[in-house]
C-alpha cells in the first residue's frame, strides 16, 4: 500500500485583513476549472496531489478548555449503572436503555474533552440505534413475505411442492408457513446482534463511565492521577488503555489539529477493540442456522396436515414421509427461501443510523454533505501524528479515498474496520452526531426501563 503523503500545516499567524468567520467545516472552494480540464474526484482525495491539497485550517486562538466542572450529577451512567443495564432481561428495553446511555456518556465525555469531536461512545449511539432496528425486527417478517410473494423467488420449487401436496388431498403450502419461518430465523439472528449490544455496552460503557468520574472537574493535568487511572485497566485491553489515554491528552490539547488527531486515534483504537470482540457475535448473526430453521417449521406443517388427514388417505402421505420424499421435494425451497432470506437480512443489518438516515455499509462511504471535493474536516484534511499515521496505513486500503470502503463481507474485520475508520474521520466533527437518539434525556440511575 502506498502510504499516505502528507505536507505541513498551516500555522496560526495574525490576521491582518478580517474576513467573515466561517462554520468549523466550511471548506472554501476551490478555483473553477474549464469542464475539459476538471478531473473526476468523485470520492477521491486530492489532499496527496501537490498544489490541489488543502491543508489542515489552523485557529488563530487554541482550544478552549471545555468546562469539566459543568457535569451534573445523575445526568450520565455511572458504571454500577452501566452494569444495571445491560443486566436488563428484556432486550427490547435494554436496547433503549443502552443507547440512551452511549448518547449520555458521549455528552459528558464532550464537556470534559470537547464537543468539536465527536468521541466513541458519540458513534456508539447511532450504532446502538441501528442494532435496535434488528433486535425488534422492525418489518422485516413483512418484507419477507412481500419479497416471497411477489418477485417469484421461489417459482418452479414452491409449484411442485404444491402439486405434491394436493395429490395427497392437501392444499398448497401456505406463505404464512413461510413468514413463521423467516420470523423464527429472524429472531436467532437478532438474538446475536442483541447478545453484541450489551456485551459491548457493558464492557466500554463502564470505561467511559469511569473516565468522566475519574477526570470530571480537573482543570489541569495530574500525571500521577492519570497514571493510577491506566493502571485500573486489565492487561488484555492494552488498546483501551492506550485509547483512554489518549483521551486524557486530548482534554488538555491547546493546537485544534494535534487535538483532533488524538481524538481520531482514540476513537478508531476503540473501535478496533469492540469490533475485534464483537468478532463471534457477528459471525454467529450471519452464520445462522436459517435453512435448518426453514426447513422444521416447512417439515413439521408438512407432517402435521398429513396426520391430520383421516385413515385411509393419511396412508399415502406418511409413507412420503417414511420414504424421504417430502425432505427431496422440500430441499429446492429451503434453499431458495433461505437465499431470499439472507439477502433480506443482510441489507437489513448492515446499515448504520446517522441523525437524518442511515449509511448501506454494503455500498462505498459517502462523503458529507458539503465536503464532497475534501472528504474530511478540517483540522483531519492531513494526518501528522505518526502513531495515527501507521495506524491509518494498517486498517486503511485506500489511503485518503472513500473509494472502495463499501464492506462486502461484513465477516470480516478487515473490511468492517476499513469502512468504520472513514466513518470516524469524515463524521467527526459533525455536531448533529450529539443530537438526542430518542429526542428525551434521561436521569440515573434509571428506573426499570419499559418496553
């Protein structure tokens, strides 16, 4: 991989002519080219091509420290409440429990860190949000059923099953059988993405929560109380504590870029950490039994017509049944249902909630709206820090491009990683990613969540 090449930044100096102030993400445009000469960049950066890179913006005024003490108790979960939570039985409840608490620790971590970068748990909300979708699964029996019912998708299979069964005296497979079906298997695979939610909630939640009341109220740095915090993380979360520790650098960072790299490195070490856990849960949500569950609940509608029949026309079909007939003739619609099924399921799992919508990750990382020529804010246009830089190199295929970041397999780490990581740097300094998930605040510790 061709690494990253990057230039200097542009260093705060006296303004000698004002000029209008403009929003943090505000990139000035570039000047016209003729329409001959205009490259296509479409989802490419230009911040590697010589004089057409825009460099980071430096402030002419450092980052103000943000107002610690204004943390008001009662208004994040502590991490004795994080553990309530995700001990909550119903999934449902505690699904909007924890994503309410991402929201609440990401407000806190803002007042301690900053809010002109989005932190972890900011992502975590939107990620939660969208796991929500699953573990209710929101339409998904009925787009099932529609998608059976009117693409043909089943087709020759389904007729002659249907044949089969009305020459023992039977009517035709019922679709509703079918729905039952995508329903019991939706419901496995929901299982596994709630079974996700809380593990990691419970596990980098309460490292959040342990940040903010550790550091709540500093004003200036204590390398000793810093140094007893790290030491409160286990030896086999190294990128936790590296990613805390960045952290708690970034709260007292006075340069807006150096402050904005250290929050990018924090954040995609997290990042790396939850997804490299979340590992079996993903593999166990897109690895799930769905054909054996289409074909018991086929299976058993099957039998239960042919023993309802009376004697002697339930001869006929118990010795199908005997033979391995009905398995033969069932084979071709597990099949296929269970393809229908899948593709159902995959589109709707890999989608990400952002305020205003959601990303297909399946497809490549859109730009924001407004940066589509720079991709990234502007204190992230160029990457200085060397750490961040390797990094970068390492979980990035495609260096400073959104191109080729859709995740076709979301198995794997690897391609989950490459497409997470350019969520963080083009989203990061977008403040609607703080917005209410839910449009209410919550108090803790919270009462027993309704459904």
């Amino acid at each position: 991989m061709k690494p990253t090449v990057t230039g200097p930044r542009v260093q705060p100096r006296p303004v000698e002519t004002p000029e209008p102030v403009r929003p943090r993400n505000e990139v000035k445009p570039a000047q016209p080219q003729t329409p001959a000469a205009r490259p296509d960049t479409t989802g490419v950066s230009r911040f590697d091509s010589g004089k057409g890179r825009q460099p980071n913006v430096a402030l002419t005024t450092p980052v103000k420290a943000p107002p610690g003490g204004s943390i008001a108790p009662g208004s994040y979960p502590t991490a004795a409440d994080v553990k309530a939570i995700a001990a909550m039985k119903d999934p449902v409840a505690r699904n909007y429990a924890i994503t309410q608490g991402y929201h609440d620790l990401s407000d806190a971590m803002g007042k301690l860190v900053g809010d002109d970068n989005a932190n972890w748990a900011t992502y975590g909300t939107w990620a939660s949000k969208q796991a929500g979708v699953s573990i209710r699964g929101e339409d998904m029996p009925k787009v099932f059923t529609d998608a059976l019912k009117g693409a043909g998708a089943l087709g020759g299979p389904l007729s002659k099953v249907d044949d089969f069964l009305r020459k023992l005296g039977l009517p035709g497979m019922p679709v509703g059988d079918l729905g039952a079906a995508g329903q019991e298997a939706l419901a496995k695979v929901s299982n596994e993405i709630a079974g996700g939610n809380q593990f990691v909630f419970n596990e980098i939640g309460q490292e959040f929560a342990r940040f903010i009341d550790t550091f709540k109220g500093d004003t200036k740095p204590d390398p000793a109380k810093l140094q007893q915090y790290l030491d409160g993380f286990p030896k086999d979360k190294p990128l936790l504590r590296e990613a805390f520790s960045h952290y708690a650098e970034a709260m007292t960072e006075k340069d807006p870029n150096k402050k904005a790299e250290l929050m990018l490195m924090a954040n995609n070490k997290v990042g790396l950490h939850e997804q490299t856990q979340l590992q079996p849960y993903v593999e166990r949500a897109l690895n799930a039994p769905v054909k054996e569950t289409f074909r018991n609940i086929l299976k058993q509608s099957v039998e239960g017509a042919i023993n309802a029949l009376p004697f002697p026309a339930n001869l006929a079909g118990k010795a199908a049944l005997k033979s391995g007939v009905v398995d033969s003739m069932l084979d071709s619609v597990v099949d296929k249902a269970a393809g229908v099924f899948r593709g159902i399921a995959t589109e709707h799992m890999m989608k990400l909630a952002v305020p205003g919508g959601a990303l297909k990750i399946g497809n490549d990382l859109p730009p924001p709206k407004g940066m589509e020529s720079t991709l990234f804010p502007p204190h992230l246009r160029t990457i200085q820090n060397p750490e961040l830089k390797a990094l970068l190199n390492k979980l990035d295929h495609s260096p400073d491009s959104l191109k080729g970041t859709a995740a076709k397999d979301w198995s794997r780490l690897d391609q989950r990683m490459d497409y997470i990581i350019d969520l963080f740097r083009t989203r990061q300094s977008d403040p609607h990613l703080f917005d209410q998930p839910f449009g209410r605040s919550a108090t803790y510790p919270l009462p027993t969540a309704p459904r």
